[in-house]
C-alpha cells in the first residue's frame, strides 16, 4: 500500500538512472536451452555467433550468473537524453473504468524513436563502434526498431541498413523518412537484394513479409559485407538484458511510495518490452520474495505464446539463424496483414519461452478491433496516442481492471506503454472509419506454418 500521495507523473533524477543491467538468468531455476547450430546440432559456442553478432553482446548472451552487468559510460552518456523516462498514475483511466484498482505505465515514447527500443539500439550501436565495425545491418516491423538503431547510429558514426518488413513500409512512409533522416538506408522485406529475398520472393510472390523474411535478409548482408555485423531488437537475451532499465526505474520509482505492483502486463511480440520491464520483478518471484501475476498479451493474429509449440526453430524465414526453443509458429509463418507490426513474429523470446513454460507467466491473445477500441479510449482520457503494439497491455490492463470493479477488489496493475502511434495513423483511420477486420488464423493455418519446423535431433520427440 502506498504511504503518501502519489503524484500524477513520477520522475527520477539522473542520479538515480540504473548504472548497471539486471539479468534474471541468474536466478532462473532452468536456464532456456542453448542455441543450436543447424549444421553440426550442437550447442552454439562464442565463435559460431562471433560472424553474426558483436562481441560482447555474445558475450552478455551467454552470461547465466552474473546479476548485474555494469552500463559503459558511452552507454549511459546516450541514454542521459531520454532516460529516466515517467512512472505515470493512470488516474484518469481508473476513473473512466470506474475500478478500484490503481493503475501505472511506464511511458517510453517520451523520445524520437518514439518508443523503448532507443535502451537496446544505443547499446549495441556502441559495441559495435567499440569493436571497429564500420556498418551494422537489421530488420523492423513497425519501424520502432529501425527508428531507434538510426538515431544510435548516427551517434556513435556507423552506416546502416534496415530491412523493414514490406507491409509496415507500405503502412508507414513517414517512418521511413525518420529513419531515412538519420541517414540509414530502408529496403522493403521480402527484396531481390538479397538471396533470401528473392527466394522467398518465388515461393510467396505478393507477400507482405514478416519479420522472420526481414532477419533473413539482414543476416545475409551482415555475414557477406566486409565490417559488419548484424543488430537485433528483440528475442535475443542480450536485448531483454539491455531493456532490463525499464524494469529497474519502474521499481526504483514505486518504492518510493511504498508501492508493490499485483500484476504486470506487457505486449509481447519477440518478448524484448516485456522481458526488461519485468526482469528485477521476476528475479525476485524466482527468488520466492513475491507472488506477483505477469501477463503476457499477443495478437490474436501471430499466437506465438497461446498456440505455437515449445521446440527448436530457425529464427528467419530463410533457415541461415541458428536453432532457439522457443515458441513458435513455424519459421515459415505467414501472419496477416495487421497493424501490429512489431509484433508479427513467428517466435518468442528464449528466456519469456521457458518462464511461460515454467508457469510464471501468463499469456492472452486479443483481436486488433478490442485493442483499437483500448488504444482510443486511452488516448481520449490520458492524452497520449498509443501505438498498436503497447494498447494489446492497454487492453489486458483495461480488462484486468474491470475484473477488479466486478468483484470489488483493489489491486495494483503496472504496465508498459513502450510507445507512440503517430505513424501508425492509416490503423486508427481505418479502425474509425469502422473498416477494420479481425484475422485470426485457422488451425489448419497453423498447420502450415508448423510443417515448417525443422524435423532435427534436437526436436526428437518434441513435434
């Protein structure tokens, strides 16, 4: 219970900005499998990823024990321009829902990027730099990542290519032009830049893409140019290591009201917001010091978490990645064409996988017209326009809190709002214009995408 007034907009002083990451693989009762190398079946070691990945972000990927792994000055340099970012009191929601329930988000729009991905691009854009790389490669969805890693890039002085999935470019020019401004290069995914491209290009002529088709391509540029490397936004753990600052100012910000959260709720497309905001929350439910309810909400579109399986899959479309179990759709999913762009991926987050599969998180899927429906009810009463992405948490908060009005239960909710919709204007369009449908893929849909499951040694007996 909070033990004084709790102000509308809760901000930290830079002081009090966390000078190192947390990593809740260090307490984690069963570590995620490793990655595996298609070729060999074998475990992954530093010098398999070393053609891919930066140095030390491989380095942070495999660290299982270290709790707290120190932020590089350069690093904290960059994030001092938009970090700390408000714990903000929904008061206003609570008061429109009518609920007992206390309600908070963490806002992490509050910079050009326009959402949390700024925490993980200014991290490994430094140890890129930091390690003499020239150029980096990438993919984005809906333009948030692409965003960030072209605003970080420019910063530390490297050339970038993004690949952004071809729907989200189509839906989205202006956020092309953000990323285009800070001086990275945009392709639409699936391209004939690249092999990956053009053969996915013969097998699903007309497609959209998705974000698995996007790593492909950016993979392949990485490991054929000279100096390069390829960045990833989500699903890896070094990613959800960096975001781990969401996190830990959430926590620092609510003691000091003497405020413990019940339940924290974050989107989840490849798990990266989500990961990082309840990294020292769950590092303390698995140290058995709370009982709080984390849930995690996906599109109804791309179930990954609700109705994927729990095995070995390829990260990319095109089969190069490595092996990650996780839960999947099948790397040869197909979501539809739906406005949460950042969300349409076939797979989960290694580390959010098997605490799912643990039973310390819940999931929930949501058609996009009830997640609009949240989005425009959030905006009309806390005055900030959400991205498709972060209303999926508005909507489970927003049903979460009703459920405590029902049964006339207080409860503290927390979730993250990791960014705005201002590209995201042809979505709210359509849904206030009453045309937008709900997709929601048949089981023989899902077929399809599974059959694409690699049937390896390492997923005997698991398909």
């Amino acid at each position: 219970m909070a033990t004084k007034q709790i102000p509308y907009k809760i901000y930290l002083s830079e002081e009090e900005m966390p000078k190192a990451w947390y990593n809740v693989k260090a307490h984690m009762k069963t570590q995620h499998p490793p990655f595996v190398n298609p070729a060999t079946q074998k475990p992954c070691t530093a010098s398999d990823l070393s053609p891919v990945f930066c140095d030390e972000c491989i380095e942070q990927e495999l660290n299982e024990k270290d709790e707290r792994i120190a932020i590089p000055q350069g690093i904290l340099d960059f994030y001092r321009m938009f970090r700390p970012s408000p714990l903000v009191r929904a008061y206003y929601l609570e008061q429109l829902l009518d609920t007992p329930a206390e309600i908070y988000y963490k806002f992490e729009g509050n910079n050009t990027s326009g959402s949390h991905k700024l925490n993980s691009a200014a991290a490994q854009a430094y140890y890129a730099k930091k390690q003499g790389l020239r150029s980096i490669t990438t993919e984005t969805g809906a333009g948030q990542w692409g965003t960030a890693l072209a605003m970080a890039s420019s910063f530390y002085g490297l050339h970038l290519d993004v690949y952004m999935v071809k729907v989200s470019a189509e839906q989205k020019p202006y956020r092309k032009e953000v990323i285009r401004t800070y001086g990275a290069n945009v392709i639409p995914s699936p391209s004939d830049t690249t092999e990956a491209g053009r053969k996915i290009l013969r097998e699903f002529p007309g497609t959209g893409g998705s974000l698995g088709c996007a790593i492909s391509e950016a993979v392949e540029k990485a490991v054929t140019s000279d100096s390069c490397r390829y960045v990833l936004g989500s699903v890896l753990d070094h990613v959800l290591l960096h975001q781990s600052v969401i996190g830990l100012e959430c926590r620092t910000a609510l003691e000091k009201y003497g405020v413990v959260p019940d339940t924290i709720i974050g989107c989840v497309g490849g798990g990266s917001n989500f990961g990082g905001l309840i990294a020292p929350y769950m590092g303390d439910r698995l140290d058995g010091k709370n009982d709080i309810e984390f849930i995690g909400v996906e599109p109804a579109s791309c179930p990954s978490l609700t109705r994927g399986k729990f095995v070995y899959d390829f990260c990319d479309s095109a089969k190069i990645t490595p092996l990650a179990k996780m839960y999947t759709l099948g790397c040869g999913f197909m979501p539809s064409a739906n406005h949460a762009g950042g969300l349409r991926y076939h797979g989960m987050s290694p580390i959010v996988s098997q605490l799912y599969h643990d039973g310390y998180i819940r999931a929930v899927s949501v058609e996009q017209t009830k997640v609009f429906e949240a989005a425009v009810m959030f905006a009309k009463c806390e005055g900030i326009l959400p991205a498709p992405e972060s209303a999926h948490a508005i909507r489970a908060a927003v049903d979460e809190a009703l459920k405590c009005k029902a049964e006339n239960r207080k409860k503290v909710i927390l979730f993250g709002l990791t960014g705005t919709g201002y590209f995201d204007l042809a979505a709210y369009k359509q849904y206030n214009d009453g045309t937008m449908t709900d997709t929601v893929p048949t089981d023989a849909d899902l077929e399809k995408g599974f059959a694409t499951i690699p049937d390896c040694p390492v997923n005997k007996g698991l398909l």
